[in-house]
C-alpha cells in the first residue's frame, strides 16, 4: 500500500535539495508526495509559518520530510512578526517529537575533513538519541533578586518511553548517558533504564556512562558507543561534540520521532541562504535524512542502508560538492548518488 509522506521543502535550497530527494524515494518504493508551504514561504502567503492545514496534513501522513527553514528576507526581532522557526517548534510540537535521534557515521572518504585523527575516528557508527521536550530547557525557572534558577525535572513515563526509543533501535548495545552521582533525575533516569531493560530488552547489552566521562569517551574511543540515550541538555552538547567527528555539516541528517503520529526527518543544517538558486547545494544531508525516513519512519531497513552504501559509494569516488571543496553541482551529485542505487 501506498505510504503518505507529506514533503515540506521550505525556503533557500529547500527546494532544490527536496527535488532530487523525491527521485531517490521513487526508485525505493511506492510513496505518495504532498507538498505544502512551510517556513518563510508560508509567511509570505498566509502570514504564519505553520497553517492548521498543513499541521493537519502533516499529522494525516505516514512521515514528514522537511529541508529547511529561515533566509534573511524573515529576519527580524519585531516579537509581533512571524517568523520561520516558528513553524519548526509549532510542527515538532504538534507532532509529540519526544525523541531526536542523530546518527554519527563519518565516511572514510571525508575522514581528513574531522579535526580528529583518521584512527580514532575509523569504524564508527553511534546513534545519540536525545530526549527533546522535558528536563532542563522545559522545568521550572525564575529569577529573584541577584539569583536564577532552571530546574531538571523528568517523570517516569517521560523517562520510559525515550528509553524505548533508544532499545528498539539499538542492535546489541545501548549507553545511557546520566549524571547519577549528583543529580537526583539522573538517578531516576537510571532506574528507570534499569528497569526498562530488564522487563522489556534483556538481549541488548546496557551501559551507564556519567556524562562528563562520555564526553571523554566520545573524541578518545567513539568506536565504543552504538547508541547513546541521554536526557535534553545532554543531547544537546554531546550531540554537537560528536557532529565533529564527521566534519562537516552538509552530510548530518536527523530525525525527531513521537508517540503515535509520524516522524519528520530533516537535514542538521539550514536553508543556506548565501548559495540558494544556484544549483550547487549539498543533498547528501537531504538523502541520509531520507534514509533516516525510511528505516525509522517505515522500518525498509534494506533500502536505508542502499541510500547510505550510495553516498558513500559516490563520495569514495570522489564526489565533492562547493561545500567539501569541490565542483559537483546538486544535480550532478544527485546522479552520482542514483548512478550507484
Ligand atoms: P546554514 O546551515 O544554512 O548555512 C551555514 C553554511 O553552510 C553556509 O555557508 C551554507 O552555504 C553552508 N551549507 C549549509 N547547508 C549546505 C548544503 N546542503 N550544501 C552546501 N552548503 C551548505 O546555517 P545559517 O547560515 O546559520 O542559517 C541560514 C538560515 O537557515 C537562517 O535563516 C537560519 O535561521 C536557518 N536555519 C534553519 C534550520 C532548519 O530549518 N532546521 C537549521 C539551521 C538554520
Ligand atoms: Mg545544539
């Protein structure tokens, strides 16, 4: 049966890198394209970012494919203005995205471009899966007098199904990343983890890693780690740390998954505004979001990994965009890409 994926391609290279991205799915399977007006385009035609239709649509469809938001014609810091973003917490919100997941797979053709060394990097392959609306940058805050405060609040059910998120896409090892020594939700965390193990997942191999020790870990032995599950602020900087590995921005996908209604997918970068309209966008990061959509969002495991074996592929053969210092254009290394499919 056909599978809804409503497309959002958004504003700068949105659109050029969604084009190509819509080709590469047809040849994968039988999906159904809608597309919608998102993001700044959206404001110029009905005055917000997100409309209740398209909200409605996105959560009607099997998955969500998003490229990029935002350019300098939206810019502004009138609070009464819509703005782009607003569109990007509006969906993620609608949707439940409780769980952002972010793959770190550098490719050894790209492995000069990781300020780490060739053989720390080599081999690896690690999932963060971050918990994306509790904890820190959602409790309690304030201020009084000469003090202020933002509290790290986290409920058992918030807790358990992060850690779902993070089992079932584990194949043999999931760490989870806490800070158990000082912090009582921390300590929560981990039972809860604990527990979650052993009821539902004894065959994956479970770890607890104290985060400071995790950062360590993750520029002196990445190779370690499978899939690292870790509460919001934590995911927010090990996350980032661990972008580093790969080097550049232009090939990070992610994805942002929820309870009961479809995942989005979407590149790690923005609508690159300084290159839109000239045909030389990156669209690996838009491919390996659509990989990502295909093995989280439709559970085609196969066809995910024929998309990454793909770019990989076209990058070992020198494939090399204005971006990785090439000279490619989206539509060459496009074909690049399809050639190997
Ligand atoms: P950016 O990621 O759009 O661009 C940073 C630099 O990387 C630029 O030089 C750009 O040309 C280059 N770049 C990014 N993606 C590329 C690709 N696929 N191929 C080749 N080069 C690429 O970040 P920036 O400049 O900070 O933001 C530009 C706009 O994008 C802003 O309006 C910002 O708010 C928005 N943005 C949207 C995001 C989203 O939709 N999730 C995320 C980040 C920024
Ligand atoms: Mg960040």
């Amino acid at each position: 049966m056909t599978k809804t994926i409503a497309l959002l391609p958004g504003d700068g290279i949105g659109p050029e890198i969604t084009a190509p991205t819509v080709e590469l799915l047809n040849k994968l399977g039988d999906f159904t394209f809608e597309e919608h007006l998102f993001g700044g385009i959206s404001i110029d035609a009905h005055g917000t970012a997100l409309t209740d239709e398209v909200t409605a649509a996105c959560q009607r469809a099997d998955a969500v494919l998003l490229a990029a938001v935002g350019g300098p014609k939206w810019d502004t810091t009138d609070p009464t203005k819509p703005r782009p973003e607003q569109g990007l917490l509006g969906l993620r919100k609608a949707l439940g995205l409780y769980a952002n997941l972010r793959p770190v797979r550098p490719v050894p053709a790209l492995y000069d471009a990781s300020p780490l060394k060739r053989e720390i990097i080599d081999g690896t392959n690690l999932l963060v899966v971050r918990e994306l609306t509790g904890g820190l940058y959602f409790g309690d805050r304030g201020r009084r007098g000469d003090t202020a405060w933002d509290t790290m609040i986290y409920s058992v059910a918030e807790i358990e199904r992060i850690v779902r998120t993070a089992f079932e896409a584990a194949r043999s090892r999931v760490t989870s990343v806490d800070k158990a020594n000082v912090l009582e939700s921390s300590r929560l965390w981990r039972e809860v983890v604990k527990r979650v193990h052993a009821e539902e997942f004894p065959n994956i191999e479970l770890e607890h890693v104290l985060v400071d020790n995790a950062a360590m870990q993750l520029v002196s032995n990445p190779r370690h780690f499978e899939i690292i599950v870790t509460e919001n602020m934590f995911g927010d900087i090990l996350s980032d740390e661990a972008a580093m590995l790969t080097g550049s921005i232009g090939l990070l996908p992610s994805a942002s998954l929820g309870g009961d209604g479809p995942g989005l997918f979407e590149p790690v970068h923005g609508s690159a505004p300084d290159i839109a309209g000239k045909g030389i966008a990156n669209p690996l990061a838009m491919f390996l979001s659509a990989a990502l959509l295909l093995r989280h969002g439709f559970a085609m495991e196969t066809e995910a990994a024929a998309v990454e074996s793909a770019v990989d592929r076209a990058l070992a053969d020198g494939l090399r965009t204005a971006d990785l210092g090439g000279a490619a254009t989206t539509a060459e290394a496009s074909q690049a890409v399809l050639n190997y499919l």
